[in-house]
C-alpha cells in the first residue's frame, strides 16, 4: 500500500495518462475516442489516479496544508467531472432548417459511431438563423439562431447566439 499511495506512483500515473492524452491529441476525433478515450485502460488510469491521489491525501496528512490540500481537492474534483460525463452524458445533434420542428435528436457514440435518433420530450423550432459576416470578409463571424421550444402547449422562445447557449430540461442547446 505504501508503494501505490505514494508520489513516485503518482509521477508514474500521471506521466502515463500525459502520454495517453497526448497521443489522443495527435490522431482524429474519431479514432481518438476509438483508441483510448472509451478504453477500459482509460478508464482505469483515471480511477487509479483518483485512488492514488485520495490515499496520497490521506497518508500524507495533506488536507492538513489549506492551499495544498484544495490543490489535491481540485484534481479529485476534475476526475469526478470526467466520470461523471464519460458515464452519464449524452451528445447529440438536432439538424434543423428554418421554419422546421422536430422531437428527434441523433445521438452519436463517438467510440462505435453507432447513430440512433432518440425522443427529446419537447420540440424545437428553428425560427431564423443568422450568419454574421466579418466585414469586407465572406468569413462567419458569429452565428445567431431564433428557436421556439414547444413543451406541453407551452412556447418558450429563445435567442442563441456564440457563447450564449441555453439549458432546457438539462440539454445544452446551442
């Protein structure tokens, strides 16, 4: 045990993830999802990192040393985001033209490229979508786009536009 909660198997862990991560940065989306994002080695590395990094805290007595200890805290907080969306989140695509509606969103398994179109709950209509243009330039600038979800009877009408997404019944439409 004094081995594994220890800061050389912690260089170790964190040299290895490094390379998976920097491997994963040199190929495509695709194959990097393929190749070792949704591998069980990946996985393994970050739960071994956040055992690691727990018994470490432990050992050590570092949650005794304030700014080291949220330092520590942080990285935990990091790994539990990363499991918490390779395990529970979904990402998907809603092709919509002007003026259409649908319920329908394709979700993409980015490891299996396996597609299948799933039931929103809501639907959403595409009212305008405007391309900003950089002047003297055919180069997009921002995107705006005019949606109205209907829900239940309900219409909610919204404006998206770069870096302004909304969040309906916890999607992130954008």
């Amino acid at each position: 045990m004094r081995f594994f909660f220890s800061f050389y198997t912690s260089f170790i862990l964190a040299l290895f993830f490094m390379f998976l991560l920097i491997y994963a940065s040199f190929i495509s989306e695709q194959n990097a999802w393929k190749l070792v994002y949704s591998t069980k080695l990946f996985e393994l590395m970050m739960f071994l990192l956040f055992i690691n990094l727990t018994g470490i805290i432990i050992r050590f007595k570092i949650y005794k040393k304030f700014s080291t200890f949220i330092f520590h805290l942080s990285i935990l907080f990091i790994l539990i985001g990363a499991g918490i969306t390779r395990y529970f989140s979904v990402q998907g695509i809603v092709d919509l033209k002007e003026n259409q509606i649908t319920n329908k969103m394709l979700l993409v398994d980015k490891a299996s490229n396996i597609k299948k179109f799933v039931n929103l709950g809501f639907m959403i209509k595409l009212d305008r979508f405007v391309i900003n243009r950089y002047p003297g330039s055919n180069e997009a600038s921002s995107y705006d786009s005019y949606i109205t979800i209907i829900d239940k009877n309900k219409k909610f009408h919204y404006h998206i536009y770069m870096n302004n997404p909304i969040v309906y019944k916890g999607f992130k439409i954008y």
